[in-house]
C-alpha cells in the first residue's frame, strides 16, 4: 500500500523517517514509499555521521561515494554567484566554463570508472551527461535542461509542467523535455543498475522541483547518499539557471530497509542513533 | 538541534537571489527547526583561472613518492579549488573523495601516456581515501611499468 511520508525540511529527517516507517512493514519492505525534502542539501548535524560509521562498518561505500555517483560534487567549482536572464556575457561565460569544467572532468574518469564490473552498464551521472552513459559521445540531458530551463527564464515564463512529463524514448528527444532518463528502454534486467530509473523536473512558479524514481531504494546503504546526490544536482541546475530551488520527492517504489542485509538489530540500532540526533 | 549544509546548500547560499529562500520558513508542515544561517557562510574559492594545471608525465616518471603526493596535491589544489584539503585520512594526508582519487589516476595516467596505467577494480577502497593512498598507487603503477600495467587490467 502506497504511503506518503511527511513533508520535512532535512534529508536527514527524511531519509530517517522513511527507513523507520518502512523498517516496520513486514519483512522491512514496501511498495510506493514517497518521501519529501523542502529544502534539499540541508542536514541534521551528525546524522551523516552515524550513518557513515555505519557503513564503514560493515564495509560499505560512504554517504559521499553514493551521493558522487549521481551528482559527481567535488568536480564542480560553482561561481559564487547564479545565472539569471539578462546576465552579463562574461559572467555566463564564467557558469557554462564551470559546467563544461564538470563534464569534461567526468568525461575523462568515466573510461576507467566503467571498467569496473560493476559500472559495466554506466553510471548514473554518465548517463546524465553522455546518454547511454557508457562511452563519451552520447546524449548530454543535463546540458540539454540548463539550455531550456534558461529558455523558458528568458521567454518569462516561471511555470513549465512539459519538464515533467515521464516517457522514456523522449528522454532523447532535443525538442521536447522530460525528466532526466537513466533507464535505457531495451534494458530487460530486473537487478542491478539502474535502481535509479528516472529523475522528473518542474518549474513551478519560478522554483524547480523534483522528484527521483527508485525501482529499488536500499534505505541503509543508499537512500541517505541517494538523497544528498540529488540535492547537489537540484543545487547546480537551480545555479546554472537562475531557478529557485524546489523540494526533492523520492518515490521509493519498492523500499528495502535491507532486513536480508544487516542484522535487524543493528538497523534498528542506526535508526535510534540517528533518532537521537535528530531530537537534539 | 543544529543544522549543517551540505555541499549543495553551500552554493546556493552564497547565491544573493537564494538567500531569502534558504532563510524563509518553509510552507509545508515541519518540525520546529532552526534554519540555516546563510549569511555566515565563506563564498566558495573562486574558479581556476586559465587552462587546467597539466601534469608532466616525464616528471612523474621521475618522482619519489613523496614528490609525487605533492604533485597531485597541487593539480587538485589548482584544478578543483571546491575540493577541501583540509581534512586529514588515517595516513596523515588529506582526505578525499573517492572520485577525486580517480580523477587523480586519470590524470597521471593521461601524462604518462598510459591509459590503463591503474586497474581499478584490483584497488583497495582504503587506497582511494588519501593523496598519499593515490601517491602510493600511482608510483608503484609507474614502477611496474607498461606491461604489468597492461597485465593487471
């Protein structure tokens, strides 16, 4: 049954309360969990680090490697200041250098990142940038987006629900503009990459919203990383056109609080210390 | 409860048109929080100026491991100013992110000549932590040479 999580202003509370309500359906798994962040890249001090023990523990990726793979934050050096129509020629020089810079820096790692097995089928910021993601040279969705959100900012208009729409072979189409597609339409597989199969887009009064698609959401070894990830990549859109930033919306549609993975005991143990953290 | 901004909540701060935003209560239904302070926040370093720092790959062939660490840490320092070195790994280096360690590989790999100069997947996750941990890598990977590196790929 599908459920919808209170709306909260932290990926931190969102992310823990998701894995609570989930972590208490039978087997710690449900279907259709959304969750909700109205101010997407902000944090509950310490959450992130509980977290990060954790996985260190158990000998997991950390909250920043998973949040990388979607929006690859330590290649980008943002300008200290946000594209807005009008703007001067140099300054926007100075944001499209800035992403190029991204790209180019991403570009060049991705041969050596795909060659590990468990990239063989891409990566999810790969296929943002170089859509199938596998190889240089593909279809670059984000740059596409910045193109047109910038578009409907010089044309005036601040509400565009055509960003929104959900089908995959238009995901490719330069004339009309879905969500970000990281599901490939002849992918059969039903494990593995991509858990991570779409990422929707609204501009809704001049503020840009989004909502990311998990076909499979591991809440403890990914969600939180997931959650960050995608706050960075809202963050560079919202620079790279002058959008206010929006709230994030993780629909989760099925949610695995990873019972088969981790002892139930600890999970339950990483929500109270994280619980704690929160309430402080 | 305190807050903290994640690297993403730091751009945006330093975005005049944004400041409002991240200082206004939100509409929907909360907890009660304290909000972000942006205002206190530093502005971000600026952009690199010019071409890319460039790594000479006759040079590198050359480097102790010592010398090659510093190396790296000035391509990083000169080429993603964003990237804080301020933080110290385990082996008393400072700490990166893990992509950062590969966007390192893929340099030195670039100015060797060597695309395939590392084996990812032969990599301990530990060794992807620190510029010494990259160092380390690389300039046992140049010692190796060619066609072990080849080998091992």
């Amino acid at each position: 049954m599908s459920h919808a999580i209170e709306p909260v202003q932290s990926l931190s509370e969102a992310w823990l309360r998701t894995l609570q309500y989930t972590a208490a359906q039978k087997n710690g798994r449900a279907v259709h969990v959304v969750a909700t962040v109205t101010q997407p890249g902000v944090e509950i001090d310490g959450v992130r680090t509980t977290i990060d023990a954790f996985l260190n523990e158990h000998g997991c990726q950390s909250v920043e490697t998973v949040a990388e793979t979607i929006f690859p934050a330590s290649l980008y050096t943002p300008p200290p200041f946000d594209w807005a129509p009008g703007i001067a020629k140099d300054k926007e020089a100075e944001l499209d250098e800035a992403a190029t810079r991204l790209y180019d820096a991403y570009l060049d790692i991705l041969p050596l990142v795909v060659s590990v097995h468990a990239n063989r089928r891409g990566t999810y910021f790969g296929r943002m940038i170089t859509y199938p993601g596998r190889e240089v040279g593909g279809v670059n969705q984000l740059d596409a987006r910045v193109r047109r959100l910038r578009s409907e900012a010089n044309a005036g208009r601040r509400t565009n629900n055509t960003l929104d729409m959900d089908l995959a072979a238009d995901a490719l189409d330069d004339s009309f503009l879905p969500g970000l597609q990281e599901y490939s339409e002849n992918d059969n597989r039903t494990r593995g990459f991509p858990c991570l199969t779409h990422i929707d887009f609204t501009l809704h009064e001049g503020r840009l919203h989004a909502l990311a698609v998990y076909r499979h959401q591991y809440l403890v070894e990914k969600a939180y990383g997931n959650l960050v990830g995608l706050s960075s990549l809202m963050s560079f859109l919202s620079q790279q056109t002058g959008c206010e930033l929006g709230e994030l919306a993780m629909h989760a549609t099925f949610a695995d609080a990873q019972r088969s993975t981790f002892a139930s005991r600890d999970i339950a143990e990483l929500a109270a210390s994280a619980s704690l953290q929160v309430g402080r | 409860m305190t807050w903290e901004a994640t690297d993403a909540s730091l751009w945006r701060s330093n975005s005049q048109s944004h400041r409002t935003h991240l200082t206004s209560v939100s509409e929907y239904l909360t907890i009660c929080v304290m909000n972000y302070d942006a205002p206190s926040v530093p502005a971000p370093p600026p952009l690199p100026s010019g071409p890319i720092p460039q790594l000479d790959g006759g040079r590198l062939r050359r480097c102790t491991e010592a010398e090659l660490g510093n190396e790296l840490n000035a391509l990083v320092r000169g080429a993603l100013p964003a990237v804080g070195l301020n933080e110290l790994a385990a082996d008393g280096s400072p700490r990166i992110a893990s992509l950062v360690a590969v966007w390192m590989i893929t340099q030195v790999a670039k100015a060797v000549g060597q695309p395939r100069l590392v084996s990812l997947s032969q990599v301990k996750a530990e060794e992807l932590r620190s510029i010494a941990g990259v160092a380390r890598l690389a300039y046992n990977a140049l010692r190796a040479g060619p066609a072990q590196a080849a080998a091992a790929s």
